[in-house]
C-alpha cells in the first residue's frame, strides 16, 4: 500500500469512528496524514483499517493470489 492509500484509509475510519459526519472531510485527512506520518516516523506498522489492507493476500488479475 502506497503513503496516499493509507493515509486515505485512514481518513476514511477517521470518518466511520467519528459518526459519518459530513463537512469534516479535510479535517479528517490532516488528522489521518499526520497519524500516517507520525507511525512511518517512528517505524511503526499501520493499525486498524490499514492493518487490515495491509493483511490481505495479494491478487493478480484473474483472481490468483501472489506467490
């Protein structure tokens, strides 16, 4: 997962945590580059919502997991 990505999921359970509130989309986003930049600082894995991403087996096209 790229830095974009999981900065983007991140926000995005910012988002789900919060009560799926409206307008608070670039709130959100700072919130969740800083937490992002903060972990790849300090050397630290993704939690939550990246964590789970981050899990997941990869896929070639054609539904074949990577090898």
């Amino acid at each position: 997962m790229n830095l974009h990505d999981e900065i983007k999921a991140e926000a995005y359970y910012l988002y789900e945590k919060s009560g799926r509130i409206e307008g608070r989309d670039l709130e959100n986003w700072f919130e969740a580059e800083k937490t992002v930049m903060e972990r790849h600082a300090a050397g630290q894995e993704p939690e939550g919502v990246t964590a789970v991403k981050k899990s997941q087996p990869e896929v070639e096209k054609g539904g074949k997991k990577k090898r």
